[in-house]
C-alpha cells in the first residue's frame, strides 16, 4: 500500500477462512505492545465490517 505522501505501508485484510476478526486483535495487540514503550512502527486500522491492519 502507498500512503498519499509516496510511504509504502504493509496492509493484514482478512481472510475470508477468519473465524473471527483477526485484524481487531492485531491492532489490539499493537495498541498495547505501544503503550509498554517498545521502538513499534506506526499502524493503522481500518474497519469496512471487519477491521483491517496496516
């Protein structure tokens, strides 16, 4: 994925086999390996249904 300023970005979608969503654990997971102060690059999540990581 290339963000609007030219950064190339990693995207997680969801799988169509997901029995649950994995992108809203994933962004959970991020959320608190931030907050503990860990060098985490920056990430976004998105939600059309189901969240999606980048």
């Amino acid at each position: 994925m290339v963000d609007p300023n030219g950064h190339l970005w990693i995207a997680k979608y969801p799988s169509v086999r997901d029995e649950f969503d994995v992108g809203a654990w994933q962004m959970g997971v991020y959320t608190l390996a931030k907050a503990c102060g860990p060098c985490v690059p920056d990430a976004l999540g998105y939600s059309e249904g189901v969240i999606s990581f980048v």
